[in-house]
C-alpha cells in the first residue's frame, strides 16, 4: 500500500485530506506542523509528501529545503496545498524542487489525481529500462501514461505507406515523431559509391526518428517502408514538451538514449572486427528479438538483400552463411522465411 504524508496545521483539512486519501487505499499519514512533519518523512519515508505553505513552527518551504537537501528523502514526491492568496508565490516552491500544487480548496479528484501522477513519475524514475529501441518506445508510452503531459493529444492522424515508399530522407529537418502502428521499417544509410547499410529495424509498436528531433540537426538516416505500414504522426512541438516538460523526466530519456548509442557503436565494432559467422548471428539474435518482443517466436520475414545490408556483407556470402546455420540445425528455412531454433547457441557462438 502507498502512502501519503499530510503535512498541514488545519485540523479540518489535515483530517479531511487524509479520509479522502484512505477512501482512495493510501496509508494516510498526517503531521501538525513543518518540525513534525520533517521528522516524519525521514521516518516513514512516504510515497508522497503532500504539504500546506503557510503554518507555524516551520514553514512549507522550509520543509522542502530540509527534506531535498536529506539524501533519504530528497527523492520523494512533494505537492505544496496553496491557499488561492498564496497562489503568486508558488513558483518559489517550484524552484525549490516541488513537483506540484493545489489551490484551496480543492476537489477530491484534483488531489487524488495529482497523487497519482506524481506515483507514476516516481515509478518511471525508479524503472531500470534497457538500452534498447524497445526501452526507449516504454520509456515514451510511460511517460505519456502518467497524464504529465497534458497538452499531448490522446490522438494524432495515422498514414498508410506502401512498401518501399520514404518515410523521410537522410539531410531533411525533422517535423515529426513517428509512432509505427502496424508493419516494418528499416534505417539506413547509402555511401558514395550506392551501397546500403542498414542501421536500424522497426516494428510496431516503436518510435522512430526521436534523435534528430532531441539533438535539433537533420536526419542522418533515412528511413524505408519494409512492408505495408500505418504510422502515426506525432508533432515535433508535441513531443519535445513531453520530454523536456519535466527535467527529470528529461535527464532519465538522455541516459537512455546515451545507452542506446553505445549499443550501436557495439554493433559496429562487431561489423568491423568479429567472422562472418559471429556477425551473422548477431544478426539473426538482433532481427529476431526486435521482430518477436512478446516471445511470439514468428519467422523472421525479410529479405536476403535487406539482411545481408544489415550484417554489411554480400548477400552470396549472407545466403552461404545461413545455408550452414540450418545444416547444423540452429535455424529453420521455409517459404524464405527464417525460424531461430536455437538462440542461445546463436548468442553465444565461439566462432
């Protein structure tokens, strides 16, 4: 059960408050001034904190400097209550390090509300998300769950785009975040002399084109229709003030993203310097569990050209390879589709 700690010298309000927060199934805690109500929070260490400016003893604000500048409880959600007097000084709250305030009188479903949003924040803070293309789109739709971004529409247009057509080309400024609603999508770059290196696959489900919007440049890649695709467009401006609405929420999406890069640099060092067995079977693990998320364990549908694109080799030499993974049984070929039969030998191939 979550608690909340109610910090506030109104006996009317404090009891109030934390009926309501009991009726809701929070462990309601309560403290009659700023002293008592700092000695609880580094007590009980609550959930929430939520707390009234104006009282005796020890103000709101000094509450906060105390309980930020504590290690144990620095971390803790804090929602300052305002009398409507007050409302033109809680920017200094915000500053502070406050999360969030509610004006006097306030309605049950404000409070509660308020509560909950700042338990979802907290949740996605504390998530460890893998520093993967899949960990980064949880990252987003958690972040869109909490009701933190509140000008973010419930709904943006959905296009359909044929196999092969662009999505947006390498060099062109961003205007969109693209949320793949259903097919595939394939990343990729093109040298000088038109071959093609593929740097990334999406599925439903992901994200795409989210660096170029975080770092404001061109893209640098392009992006290609695999097969028939309903994608939603998410406005630049939109997404922007999801992540950058909220610091924190911010800093966690950065340390993910710089994760996710060095994967990729990963990636590429294993291009340059591991066999074509090794790198093959890298692929093989890589396609397959960006294609299989669920543990749905589906074939793996997709081109000879656009595989061996991917693992940078000749698609004579990609085909070879595969030819000698099936003959000792690690994978299944039918119809040109590829099933992974064994994918912890393919992880861990020596060779």
């Amino acid at each position: 059960m979550k608690s909340v700690l109610v910090i506030d010298d109104n006996q009317d309000i404090r009891e109030n408050t934390a009926e309501i927060l009991e009726l809701a199934g929070y462990k309601a805690l309560t403290a009659v001034n700023g002293k008592q109500g700092v000695e609880m929070a580094q007590k009980e260490k609550p959930d929430v904190i939520v707390c009234d400016i104006m009282m005796p003893e020890l103000d709101g604000y000094g509450v906060l400097h105390l309980l930020r500048k504590n290690e144990d409880t620095q971390r803790i959600p804090f929602v300052f209550l305002t009398a409507k007097t007050e409302r033109s000084d809680f920017r200094k709250g915000m500053e502070m390090g406050a999360d969030d305030y509610i004006t006097k009188p306030f309605e049950d479903i404000e409070l509660l509300n308020a509560i909950e949003v700042r338990l979802k924040k907290a949740a996605i803070m504390d998530n460890a998300y893998a520093a993967s293309q899949q960990g980064i789109n949880q990252f987003i739709r958690d972040v869109k769950s909490t009701g933190l971004i509140s000008q973010l529409a419930d709904q943006y247009d959905v296009e359909s785009y044929s196999k092969k057509q662009t999505l947006y080309q390498e060099g062109k400024r961003p205007r969109f975040l693209y949320y793949l609603v259903k097919g595939k999508v394939k990343g990729l770059k093109t040298n000088e002399d038109g071959k093609e290196y593929i740097t990334d696959l999406f599925t439903e489900g992901d994200f795409i084109g989210y660096p170029a919007l975080i770092e404001d440049k061109n893209y640098d890649d392009s992006t290609v229709i695999l097969e028939d695709a309903e994608i939603m467009q998410i406005p630049k401006d939109d997404f922007m003030h999801m992540i950058y609405g909220n610091m924190d929420i911010a800093a966690k999406f950065i340390r993910i993203i710089t994760q996710n890069v060095k994967e990729k640099e990963e990636r590429l060092l294993n291009l340059a310097y591991s066999s074509l067995r090794k790198r093959v079977a890298k692929a093989l693990v890589d396609i397959y569990q960006k294609f299989n998320s669920e543990n749905t364990n589906k074939p793996l549908e997709i081109s000879r050209e656009d595989f061996a694109h991917y693992v940078g080799t000749a698609t004579e030499s990609l085909i070879r390879t595969l030819s000698d993974f099936k003959s000792e049984k690690l994978i299944e070929i039918k119809d040109g589709k590829i099933s992974v039969l064994n994918l912890d030998k393919l992880k861990n191939l020596l060779y």
